[in-house]
C-alpha cells in the first residue's frame, strides 16, 4: 500500500466518523426540539381547556399551571391588564440588529376566565440561540478531532522517516547493522532499496580505497626496496671500484708513468660514466624525465618506443596530434601514469598481438582509449582492481574518468576522459 492510498484510508474514516458524531448530535437536538414543541403544544391546549372549565376553584388551578406552563412564542395571563410591556427585550436583539414592536395583548375571554394572549419572541431568540450553541460544540468537536486525527495521521507517516534518518546515520557512521528496515508503505521501500544500494557501492569502495591503500604502501616499499638494492649493488660497486681507482692514484701517482696514470684516468671515467647512466635510470623509473624537456607527446612516443623495442610480441600502435596542449605537470603526468600502467597490462597479463593507443581532443576534454585484442579481464572478480584502480583514483583526482569494456572478443578497453583547462588550451591557439 502506497503513502497516498493511507492518507485517503484514515481521513476517509475519519470524515465518515466525524460526519455520523455530527448526524448524531443534530438528530439528539431535533429529538429535544421536537419534544419541547410537542409539550407547549400540548400545555397551551391544557390551559385552554382549563380555562373554559366552568367549575370552582378552577381560577387557582389555572393561575398555578400558567406559572409553570412552558409555553413556545406565546405569553398568557389571566386578568384583563397588559403584560406586554413588562417584558424586556432580549440582550441579543441589540447585537443582533433586531428590534421588536410592542404588540398589545389580545383579550379572549373563555368561560369564566379572561386570557390576555401576547407574542413571546424572545422564546424564538433563545431556541435559536441554543441552536447556534450546538453547532458550535459540534464544530468545536468536529475540528478538535480533525486535528487531533490529522497530527496522529502525520505521526504514523513519518515514523519511516525517522528510521530512514536513523539508517542515514548508521551508515555516515560506517556502522556494519546501516541496512535499512523493510516498510509497509511502497514509497519507503524504494527509498530504502536506494539506500542500500548505496550503502553496498560505499562499502565496495571503501574496501577499494583500503584495497589501493594498501598497494601503494607495498609498491612504496617494494620500490624502496628495489632501490636499495640497486644503489648497494650497482651503484656500490661502481663507486667503490672508483674509490680504490683514486686510492691507487693517490698512493702511486710520484712513481707512475704517463701511460699507467692515463689507463688510471679512463678506469675513473668509465666508471662515472656508469654511474651516470645507472642514475639515469632510477631517476627515469622514479619520474618520466622527457615530460619537462620534450613535453607529453614526446615522452609517450619515448615510452611506446621502449616497449615496442623489447619485443615482446606486441605491436604498439601510437595516434595523436602532432602536438598535445600545454598541460601543467600535475596533469601531464596523469597522462602519462595512466599509458604507462595501461601498456604494462597489456604486456603482463593480456596475451594480445595488437595494442592500439589513441589520444583525441574534443570539446576541451582529452580522450585517452588504450585497446587490446587479448583475453580481456578474468569473469571472476571483474572489476577496477590493482593497477585499474590506480588509474582510476589518478583520474578522479584530476577531474576525469575512467570506463571499462572487456571481454574474450574484444579484449580489454580503457576510455579514459579529462578535462582540460581553457586557459590551456588557448596557449596552443595562435
């Protein structure tokens, strides 16, 4: 049952019930009006007829009944005076812009008896009156109840929402009971399915942001590691066959001749130009260095080059403008990050024969698609996982995005998207 059909049901019910609470209040008034009309009715035709009774004593009897006689729009007294001046008007009249003219008494003699018979209208007043004082208890009591029902109505309704919020919080607050509870009304429902939807993709990608946490810290450390090992290992030996090069040199260089020292000098020169070169590379493992001296094209073209010279039987198929943007570094190197770990998928774990990259410019946003004919990403666990969640996180960090197609057919699809920067690309404008 949905929220509106509710709604309907209760105040349905509550208007049926309200309307019969007023059926029965006016029902009980016209029952004591009609009782009341039917006594002075009857009480008038007492006094008439004990008025025109003839027998003794009949005076007293009806002085007594015209005393306690409740009679409807009439005043009757016996006698042949007037009392139609004695009564006041009634304290409403004024207020309500009534005004009434003295009538004066008609005189009907019946028998023995003399009835001065005069209009009464503030009888008429006062049952109105009465009238109006019902219909206001009624109304009184009809929107008291109203409200009454309408605040219980909208409490009922609501109590989802307070579970909902309650559900908000649980899950800002990563608590593991964040699912929501099931509700009778369809409206919640669906909004309670929407939130644990969410609730799964917020869990999915925190476990991947511990998942890439985690990684970055072991690639940190193998990459220390790593370093290490070549700076003891390499660069060690490099440096200390230097050393006991200049060592030599320093002990014998009164006692050798020319051609000793200049066989000394090239061991020492060989020997830096080693470690330059071992240098070099660590530095171009840690950082591309042809991003701040050629530029993002060209060091995607160096970095294609490099693989498609290890042979490693993939053909590398490279197509972009002539010249990229100027991009500033935070960028660029995104760029590239995300070519370089795309290109070393492909050649670890793809077992492609073809790997096309492509780079287009449009609508100030870069496309990047890298595109293999291999196997494509296992069925189980398909998802951004290691290097793909990597190169997703450094999109997301620089405003773009990036999507995944893959199966057995097509292999493995990266279409990665960004945004450019105006400014940027107005530089390149001539």
């Amino acid at each position: 049952m949905d929220l509106r059909r509710r709604l309907v049901i209760w105040l349905g019910g509550l208007l049926a019930g309200l309307m019969l609470m007023a059926v029965v209040i006016n029902l009980h008034s016209l029952r004591g009006d009609i009782q009341a009309e039917v006594a002075a009715s009857e009480q008038l035709v007492t006094v008439l007829l004990k008025a025109g009774d003839t027998r003794a004593g009949n005076k007293d009897e009806l002085e007594a009944l015209l005393k306690n006689a409740q009679l409807r729009h009439l005043r009757i007294h016996l006698g042949e005076t007037a009392h139609a001046a004695e009564e006041k008007p009634h304290w409403l009249a004024p207020l309500l812009g009534i005004t009434t003219s003295p009538i004066p008494a008609q005189t009907i003699r019946l028998g023995d008896q003399t009835l001065n018979i005069s209009p009464n209208p503030n009888s008429e007043i006062e049952e109105r009156l009465g009238d109006t004082v019902r219909l206001c208890i009624t109304l009184l009591l009809y929107s008291g109840a109203t409200l009454l029902v309408a605040w219980w109505s909208a409490d009922r309704a609501l109590t989802p929402v307070r579970e909902l919020e309650a559900g908000l919080q649980r899950l800002a607050d990563s608590a593991p009971d964040a699912a929501m509870p099931p509700f009778a009304l369809r409206e919640f429902r669906r909004v309670a399915s929407a939130i644990d939807a969410l609730a799964s993709k917020l869990d999915a990608s925190r476990a991947a942001q511990q998942q890439l946490a985690r990684q970055l810290i072991a690639v940190q450390e193998e990459e220390r590691h790593v370093l290490a090992r070549e700076l003891h290992d390499e660069m060690g030996q490099t440096l200390t066959a230097i050393g006991v090069t200049a060592a030599f040199l320093e002990r014998n260089a009164t006692r050798l001749e020319a051609p000793s020292i200049v066989e000394c000098a090239e061991d020492l020169r060989r020997d830096v130009r080693t470690s330059g070169e071992q240098l070099r590379a660590m530095l171009k493992r840690l950082r591309p260095h042809g991003l701040d001296v050629l530029g993002l094209a060209s060091a995607l073209r160096v970095l294609v080059t490099s693989w498609q010279q290890r042979e490693c039987g993939i053909a590398f198929d490279l197509k972009m403008p002539v010249e990229l943007p100027v991009l500033d570094e935070a960028t660029a190197l995104v760029v590239y990050r995300v070519v370089q770990e795309g290109l070393t998928n492909v050649v670890r774990h793809s077992e492609a024969r073809h790997c096309w990259i492509r780079i287009e410019l449009a609508r100030n946003t870069l496309y990047l698609n890298v595109e293999d004919d291999g196997k494509g990403l296992p069925e189980v666990g398909l998802g951004r996982r290691g290097g793909l969640l990597g190169m997703a996180e450094r999109l997301e960090m620089a405003g773009g995005s990036l999507k995944i197609e893959s199966n057995a057919t097509i292999g493995l699809q990266l279409q990665a998207s960004l945004p450019l920067d105006n400014k940027e690309i107005q530089e390149e404008q001539p």
